[in-house]
C-alpha cells in the first residue's frame, strides 16, 4: 500500500514542474523578466543561506535536549521543518519558495512540527515514540472499573507484579 504513493511522486513532480512554469511565466509578465529571474535568484541565495543556519540550530537544540535529559523529538522535528522549509526555499520556483516561506513563519512552523511529530509517532512504536518526544496526551473516559485477573507467576516476580496490578483500572481510550 504504501509504494502506491511512490507511483504517484513522477506525476506529482510533473504537476509541480507545469505549476512553476505557469507562475514564473505569470510573474515575468507581471513584472518583467529580469525582475523575476532576479527574484528567484534571491529566494534561492536566502534558501541556502537558511539551510545552514537551520541545519547549525537543529544541531545545537538536539545537543542540549540530549545534555538536559529532555527527550530531543520536538527538538529534531523543528529542525526538520525549518530545514524542509529552507530547503523549499532554495528550489527555484515561485510554489516552492512560498511554500518554504511558510513553514518557516513560526505559527505554521509550529503546525508542521506537530503533523511530522504526530506522522512520525504513527509510525514507529508507542514506546519508542515516547521516548523521543515525551510523555503522550491522553484522553480518558471514566467507565466502570475493570476487574484484573492476575496469573500466577514465577515465585520471584509475584510479589513486584501483583503490587503494581492492584488497584482499580479505569478502561478508557487513547485518543491522541
């Protein structure tokens, strides 16, 4: 299921190519040619100067969540965005600039960082995902307790088990 969208990239790209086309070609007419080759050429020069800024902050954020304790997802994911948005930037093509521009704006920059968080935690394991961004939100509906049936086990993990499984469970579902 999932090389099904590989199968779509070439004709998305395609789509991509003719939209910038159309857009340049808009743009030039609009303001001149010169003045839209010098504009793109300026969104390329910022988007590569970005890449490295975005890449040094990244790196910078990572190492101190590490050397803090603090798990180095939200750190990674922003550097992500920033760097897919510097990235987007140096492409030539007014789509992809605006496109960069946007995810670079802190209020969107925010939004796609939750969506790569929120797809990356999808799918990978909860554990792990734990791991690397931090305790998880979660939702919970009260419902009636749900009985435990302990099994017996072997006599020098019964006791630690049986503590930590008593007690009243609250049935419930994960919503996010």
């Amino acid at each position: 299921m999932q090389r099904r969208g590989f199968a779509v990239l070439p004709l998305a790209l395609a789509a991509l190519f003719v939209a910038e086309v159309a857009v340049f070609l808009a743009v030039a007419h609009a303001i001149g040619g010169g003045w839209a080759l010098l504009l793109l050429a300026a969104f390329t020069v910022a988007g590569m100067a970005l890449l490295r800024r975005e890449g040094a902050r990244g790196w910078r954020a990572f190492r101190a969540a590490a050397d803090q304790g603090r798990p180095p997802g939200p750190e990674v994911t922003n550097s992500l965005v920033g760097l897919g948005g510097a990235l987007l930037l140096a492409f030539p093509g007014f789509l992809t600039s605006l496109a960069g521009l946007l995810m670079l704006v802190p209020p969107l920059r925010g939004f796609a960082r939750r969506g790569v968080e929120s797809f990356a935690a999808r799918r990978i394991d909860p554990m792990v995902a734990g791991d690397l961004f931090g305790p998880r939100r979660v939702k919970v509906r009260r419902g009636d307790p749900v009985e435990v049936v302990v099994e017996p086990e072997p006599a020098d993990r019964a006791p630690e088990r049986a503590a930590a499984i008593e007690g009243e469970v609250i049935e419930g579902e994960v919503l996010r």
